[in-house]
C-alpha cells in the first residue's frame, strides 16, 4: 500500500513578471516536511507550478499524493482535463497555441508519473492553516531578494 502524502503548495510574486517565491509542505502522519526556493524575474504561475514540482521531487518512493493549491490555474489543468489535451496535442492548446510554461508542465508530467497524485483547490487566503503557512513562506522568499 502506498503511503498518503498531503501536498501544500502556493507560489508568489512580487510584480508579474517579478521576483518570485514558492513553498511545498509535505505531509505524512506525523511527519512534516518543507521545501521552497526563489526565482528572479518569473512569473505567479511559474512559481505555482514550480512549488509542486519540488514537493513531488522531495518523495523518494512512489506514494499516494494529495495536492492542495489555491492555484486554478493548477488545479483546472489536472481536473479540466487541459493537461491530457495538452499531451495530446503535442503541448498546444485546444486553439493550438503553445502551452505557456511548458517546460514546468513537462517537468510536473515527469514527477507525477512517479506518483498517483490528485489536486485538491483550496480558498487563497483564507483558513487552511497549511495554505496560509505556504503563503508566508513563499512571500519571504522573494522578499529577501529584494533590495
């Protein structure tokens, strides 16, 4: 049985495109894990994306992974089924434009194979203690960055 993973993501940013931060919580029983990082010049959606990426690369065995973001951009793309098309159409869009952030969709794509994740959206900002604890962290981030 593979173990269950509760998964907190949030990426900021300061301006869009601007300096940017992310944040993953990694949850199991007891157990609590961190992880977060910082990008100059990108983007909110990047680090959205960004801050699952490097919670799923944190696991060292494959797992059962629950995903919580306040991101709909993340989250609609598993559970609109966008991603599917995407991969379907050689990473365009239904109007065959191409993906933006494709090279951290194919990133994700090559985590999540690893995996059985879901995604789960949450309120932004509100009061998921997990989610606003992301937030902070991630805002700190690109804040010491910041001159």
């Amino acid at each position: 049985m593979k173990k269950l993973i509760d998964l907190y993501t949030d990426g900021a940013c300061s301006g869009n495109p601007g300096d940017g931060g992310y944040c993953a919580i990694l949850l199991h029983n007891d157990l609590k894990k961190i992880v977060s990082g910082y990008e100059p010049e990108t983007t909110n959606n990047r680090m959205e994306l960004k801050a699952v990426i490097e919670g799923l690369k944190c696991l060292k065995f494959s797992c059962k992974v629950n995903v919580y973001s306040d991101s709909q951009y993340v989250v609609d793309a598993f559970n609109r089924g966008w991603f599917d098309t995407w991969l379907t159409n050689g990473w365009k869009t239904a109007d065959k434009k191409p993906v933006k952030n494709v090279d951290l969709w194919q990133d994700l794509y090559v985590e999540m194979q690893k995996h059985d994740v879901s995604f789960i959206k949450v309120p932004g900002h509100a009061d998921n203690e997990y989610n606003n604890e992301c937030d902070k962290i991630a805002v700190a981030e690109y804040k010491k960055h910041q001159k």
